[in-house]
C-alpha cells in the first residue's frame, strides 16, 4: 500500500511518498520525503519515476526471508532472486499505471490458453481472448469453447470465494467441468473419483481415501501457511495435490488454479506452465517422488520467470 503524506512543521507543509509492505509476518515502511509547500506529483508518477529504486529496497528486504531457502529452490543463484524482483515490479507497475485489471486480463487470457492446451485443447489462443472480450466465437469446437468459459469462470471464484477446504475445491472443479466432455466423449463426472488410477508411471491416492488425503493436505497448508516461504508453499501444495490426484480428470487445471491462489494471496503475480513445457512439467513432477526437489522447483521458477517477463512486456508497452 503506497499513499502520500503531509506533516506540518513550524507551519509549514512537508510531503512524503510512503509504502508500506508486509511480508511473511514482518513490515517494511519505505518514506522518501517530496518537498514542502505545494505538491506536483502523484503518488503513481513518483512510483513510476523511481520504479527500480523502490522495487530493490523492497527486493532487499525480502532476502532475507528468500536467501535461507534459495538453495533449496534452484541450481541457479541468481533464478530465485529474479523471480523475486520481477514480482515485485509487477506489482509497483500495476499501481504506477492503475492497470490491475488489464494485467490480470492478459494472465487470464494466456493461463486458460495454455493450462487448457496442457491437458488437450487445440483451440488458439485468439479465440481464447475473444471469447474473454466478446463472451463467445464461431470457433468449431463447441466443447473447447465451453471449456475456456467454464476456465474464465472458475478463474473468478477462484479470486473472489476461494477457501482453502474440501468444499471450495469440489466447487472449483465442477465450475471447470460443468457439461464438458472427456475425450471418451463422456460427461466429466461429478465429485471425486470413483475407481483407482494411475498417471504415467505411477499410481494416485486410492479413491477411498482422497477425503482423507485432502484433508491432511489442507491441515498441512493451513499449519504452515504462515512460516513457510510463499514459494515453496504454492510449490509443495501444488505437488501434493497431483500425487492425491482427488478427480477422475481435471486435477492439473485445478491444482494450477489452487498453486495461484496461494501465490496471489502471498503477494505474488500468479505464473503459467506452457503448453510447449509440458514434457518437462510433467517429468519434473514424476521425478520429485523420487526425492529430484530441486529439479521440480527450479521448473516452476523459470516459468515463473517466463511468466513475469511476459506480464512485464505487456505493461511497458501499455
């Protein structure tokens, strides 16, 4: 939250950019003073006239909380700290230019496109902005078009009613499915699995216990949700909702949606996995039951960081 401020000494009017940012249960007060007398600028200029002075001082101050963990999240030195910062500018950006809503209609639109293509959508990602701007398309596929709109409508309740238990992730998986059709031309099913399955080499959470599983899992965010790094948490939920695997299909779309949650909710700008990573997405989560942690989190990261880069291409140009 940034404001500007005035104190009046020895009758005379003084101004001060202030910025306050919380993180990880620690505060961060950032105060540049203006000037005195009259006022020229706005709040949104000064962010926009020191953007990388601004975001390095909050950078600094979240290293400390980054650095105790960034071995663990990459080979690279210097891809944890990347991430960090280019969020962090996203989100100074985003109020220097009052373009929230624009930023977060170009991640919609690039998210459905790609989560959708993921598990099998060939429609373009053209027809996925029209259908975001226009409500609909000719496209052919009446399926896939109903799958984009059914996407943009769980991508808000998933920002507006979202909670972290059993119901709200069923709700999100029936708006995600609601009247589509799997590729055995069958309706998706509603609820949970009913039968035991396996995905690429190894088997998921017995259909018996995925309540149980659940529920461990959501005791396991809530426990931790206030002294485990952002990242890692998003991450970690993100993997052990895939190995419970709760649905018969749609367990990507749903636990990319969730990992998002977890990020926006920590202060971050929520980040895509690309069709064309799709392999390595998948292979980066096979080999995480080995014990290759490492090799998972450095994946997510540098889509993050695609991801990031994306977004912040898209607000220089606005």
């Amino acid at each position: 939250m940034s404001y500007l401020e005035k104190k009046k000494i020895n009758k005379k009017t003084h101004f001060y950019f202030v910025k306050k940012v919380s993180y990880m249960g620690k505060s961060l007060i950032i105060k540049k003073y203006l000037g005195s007398g009259s006022l020229e600028i706005s709040k949104e200029k000064y962010i926009l006239d020191h953007l990388d002075e601004l975001s390095n001082e909050e950078y600094l101050f979240r290293c400390q909380f980054l650095d105790k963990i960034k071995n663990k999240l990459s080979y690279s030195q210097l891809l944890p700290g990347q991430t960090e910062l280019k969020t962090i500018k996203i989100k100074n950006y985003s109020e220097g230019k009052r373009c929230e809503k624009l930023i977060d209609a170009e991640f919609a639109a690039e998210f459905i496109f790609n989560s959708n293509n993921i598990e099998g959508s060939k429609i373009p990602p053209n027809k996925v902005r029209e259908i975001i701007e226009k409500g609909n398309t000719q496209y052919e596929n009446k399926n896939e078009v109903k799958e984009v709109k059914n996407s943009i409508i769980a991508y808000e309740y998933l920002k507006k009613r979202f909670k972290f238990n059993i119901s709200s992730i069923k709700r999100l998986y029936h708006l995600l499915t609601k009247d589509l059709v799997m590729e055995n031309k069958l309706l998706y099913p509603k609820g949970f699995k009913k039968i035991d399955n396996v995905v690429g080499n190894s088997a998921t959470t017995p259909f018996k216990k995925i309540e149980l599983e659940l529920h461990n899992l959501l005791k396991w965010y809530h426990e931790n949700k206030k002294k485990m790094h952002p990242l890692l948490l998003a991450f970690e939920f993100h993997k052990k909702y895939e190995f419970i695997h709760p649905f018969l299909d749609g367990n990507g779309r749903t636990g990319r949606l969730i990992m998002n949650k977890i990020l926006i909710s920590k202060g971050y700008s929520p980040i895509i996995v690309y069709k064309e990573n799709k392999a390595s997405y998948f292979n980066a989560l096979e080999k995480s039951r080995e014990g290759k942690l490492k090799n998972y989190y450095q994946f997510l990261l540098k889509q993050a960081n695609k991801t990031y880069d994306s977004l912040l291409e898209f607000i220089k140009k606005y």
